[in-house]
C-alpha cells in the first residue's frame, strides 16, 4: 500500500502488538533481578513423557532410529485419543498448533503457585511473577535475535500486533482489514500484489510498484494458503530503498523455521504465541527500538503511563507504553516455556525434518485423481511449507474436512483461511487444508490420504 508522507505519522500509531536461533543472543537471556525463592508448585504426575525445558535436544535422527514426529508425539497428551472411533490424526496446524506437556505444567504453575499482577506490587508473588512474565521476553528476544528484550511488545495476538503498508493478494485478513481502515481514515491508498503463474506472489511486481510515495510495505513470510516462502531480506532492501518500512507477518514462519530479525533487517514483525505451541490470547511485535521509541501509544490505561495529570498525561518508554492494563501474564510464561521446547529441540531440525514432510504431502496428494494443490510445486530451489490447500474436482471443501472427521478422525481445515482475496484470486471460493507440525509423521500422511481416497469414493457415490 502507498500512504503519502503527511499519513505516516497516522499509520504508525496503530502499530502495537510470535522462530528458533536458540543462544544466538544469550545475554538477553540473563535475568538481572532473580527472584530468591522461587517457587515449586505441587503437580499431577501426566501419562505423557516430555521434553523439559532443562533436557538437552535429541540427536539429529540416525537411519533406524524414530522419527521427530514419533519422538516428539507423546508430549502432546491431546494427541493420545480417538476421535469417532479413530486415532486422532491433528493436521490443522496453520490454524493452532497443539501444547506439549511441558507449557501446560508451566501454565497450572503459574496459577496454583503464583498468580499475581505484574510490574505493581513488591510482594512475592508480583515479584515473582513479574520476573518470570519478563525472562518470557528476554525469551522471545533471544529466539528472533532482537537486539534487546525493549524491542518485543506482548500483545493479545498477532492481529492486535499488526494493528499499529503495499500488501500481496495472498495476505491474512488481519494483515488486510486494518490498513483498510486506515485508508478510510487518512486516504491512503492501497496496492497488491499478485501472484505469478506457478501461484507465488509476485516479488517483481512488488519492486516495480515500490516508490518513494509508499510508506509502508506489509507481507507475510509464509503463505498460510499457497505454501510459498517470500525472500523477506530482498523485499526489505528494496523496500528500504524508497525509504519504506517493512512489516512481517511471521505467524507461519517462526513456529517452523530459524527467523533472525537483525538479518531480516525488517522494521517489524509479528508473530502469535498459539501456533508456536505456546497458549492462545498472546503474540507479540518484535519493532526496531528506535521506530518504537518514536510513536504514540495507541492504548491508553494502567501500566504505560509515566506521569498523569488533570489535563495531560506523559508516556513510559517501551515496551510498557504499547502494554497497557493487565497484560495475559500466564499466557506470556507459558510462551517463554514453548520457546524452551522448541528451542530444545532446535529449529533447523524442525525445518529440515518438515521440509521432508511436505515434499511427502505435496507429492502424495498428486497421486489422488481430479485435485488441484494450490501454489507452488516443491524443487532444489523452491520449498513450500508444510501445509497443502486443494481443491477436488466437483467436491466441496466442506464436505471433504466433515466427512474426513466423522469418518476416519482426520481434522484438517475447510473454508478460505482468512484469506478472501486470495481465493478470489484463484477462481474458488473455498479450499480444504492439511498443514502439518514437527508431531506428525509420514504415517500420518499416508493415513491422510488413504481417508481422502475413502472420502471421495464416498461423496461422488451421491453425484
């Protein structure tokens, strides 16, 4: 989108608002002020094993031995059901990912132990947890390699994160919606970009349309949709060329893959906690301190205030002037211990092992009669992620996911993926999503597709 210098202030007061380079920052990870007695709560002892946040990652995988997806599997309890007679197959990861039991024990912790508000009282429990919420953001500091923990702003989700902009076709709602608003507000104009023919979105095209007119450039690094990855570092040098700032939606990128900011160079990036195995109601933007220091809060309340008076107030620095109120402070915690996990396990890892994955999906689902798998094809040189939207020849998305569901215990997603335009874009108005996490395996795969045969076979009986 191209916003005119005389809007940018404007544009720049709605933002406030989830990668893993473990120890690429470990200083960030030095807590200054240790609580002295910290607290052991009391548990109940969970059937599942699971990886602590103290145990050291596993081995990269020898030719016999588990998979990661068979290894990591039994730290995620919900996964251990049967659902409508079946084993519970999870490939709904785009939407949320599943908890392992290690955040889930870090949550109840919390809440029997020391629930309490932060940064206001001097007690031990607000001590407490006052310390634990900021060791969570030196966490997410170190995890994106910010440059300090002021730069990471805890917010309610990565919509609320993106709310502080040229935006591509294949854009998530919430990267959509508020810079339409915007445009309403300020008359601000905004451009997409489409896609090319083999269904990414057209990074020329983005160039071409750059110019010292546009203010802010908005894109995801991951298609929730397409599959596709987006070279963020050129669209930031290009960006930055014209003098725009860059903003990433990274939601499907931190969960899967190592994400430096300070490489990235960009100017912001979003991420949410829930699809990082972290609880749900809690993202958080990562902003170049000095891009941060330079805007107004666009909340106002306890906790982000320095001084106020009867006609005026003044402002705390960040990251506490975008973190007005009660932030969701056990929600925070529990994204520090999913950053623990996943960093323990290490995040090359996971990408190499899910890049195995979907190559496997992608190919698999090739093999099935009359479907179309949008965006691009898989290559030496081309990765998709770990998610495939399709469509089958004369069948309903809907249909598809329900009956995969009642039938073989299969969840996948069915409708547009907040992601309108795109669906738009390609001629559907609807698509069925299987997006896979590092607990799936190829056995989940095959099983996947072996319902899908059944499912087809199954509707076209009613044509």
């Amino acid at each position: 989108m191209a916003v005119s210098a005389s809007q940018h202030h404007s544009l720049c007061k709605l933002i406030a608002s989830p990668f893993s380079l473990p120890n690429r920052n470990p200083r960030l990870l030095n807590n200054p002020n240790p609580s002295p007695n910290p607290v052991r709560g009391r548990f109940r002892r969970f059937v599942c094993s699971s990886i602590a946040a103290s145990t050291p990652a596993a081995p990269l995988e020898e030719k016999n031995s588990p998979s990661l997806g068979d290894a990591t599997r039994p730290d995620f309890p919900i996964l251990d059901q049967v659902i409508n007679g079946k084993r519970l197959v999870y490939l709904d990861n785009a939407a949320t990912s599943q908890k392992p039991t290690a955040v889930i024990k870090v949550l109840k912790e919390y809440y029997e132990s020391y629930n309490s508000n932060v940064h206001r009282g001097i007690h031990f429990l607000s001590a407490k947890a006052t310390d634990e919420y900021e060791q969570a953001r030196r966490k997410v500091a170190a995890f994106v390699n910010a440059l300090e923990p002021r730069e990471i702003v805890f917010t309610r989700n990565a919509t609320e994160a993106i709310n502080l902009v040229l935006l591509t076709i294949a854009e998530h709602h919430s990267a959509i919606v508020p810079w339409q608003l915007v445009a309403q507000q300020t008359g601000a104009s905004l451009k997409y970009i489409g896609l090319t023919k083999e269904q990414v979105p057209d990074v020329d095209q983005l160039k071409k349309l750059l110019s010292k007119k546009t203010k802010l450039v908005v894109t995801h690094h991951v298609s929730n949709t397409l599959a596709s990855v987006l070279p963020i570092d050129q669209i930031v040098h290009w960006s930055h060329d014209v003098g725009a700032k860059v903003l990433v939606d990274a939601c499907q990128s931190v969960p899967h893959m190592s994400v430096d900011v300070q490489k990235l160079n960009a100017d912001f990036l979003v991420a949410s906690s829930h699809k990082m195995c972290g609880p749900t109601g809690v993202g958080f933007l990562y902003g170049k301190s000095e891009l941060l220091s330079a805007m107004p809060p666009f909340l106002g309340g306890g906790e982000m205030i320095a001084d106020v008076f009867e006609d005026y107030s003044t402002y705390a620095e960040p990251p506490s002037r975008f973190e007005a109120g009660t932030p969701a402070i056990g929600e925070v915690i529990g994204l520090g211990a999913a950053i623990d996990y996943l960093s323990n396990i290490g995040m090359q890892r996971i990408h190499q092992y899910e890049l195995e994955l979907a190559n496997f999906l992608y190919d698999s689902l090739l093999t099935i009669p009359n479907i179309h798998v949008y965006g691009p094809a898989p290559s030496e040189t081309t990765h998709r992620a770990a998610l495939c939207s399709f469509n089958v020849e004369k069948l309903h998305a809907t249909d598809i996911a329900t009956i995969l569901d009642e039938m073989h215990g299969v969840a996948i997603r069915s409708g547009h993926h907040c992601a309108q335009p795109l669906h738009r874009f390609l001629g559907v108005n609807s698509s069925a999503r299987a997006s896979l996490h590092f607990y799936n395996s190829k056995k989940d795969v095959e099983f996947f597709i072996e319902a899908l045969r059944d499912t087809i076979d199954f509707l076209t009986k009613f044509q």
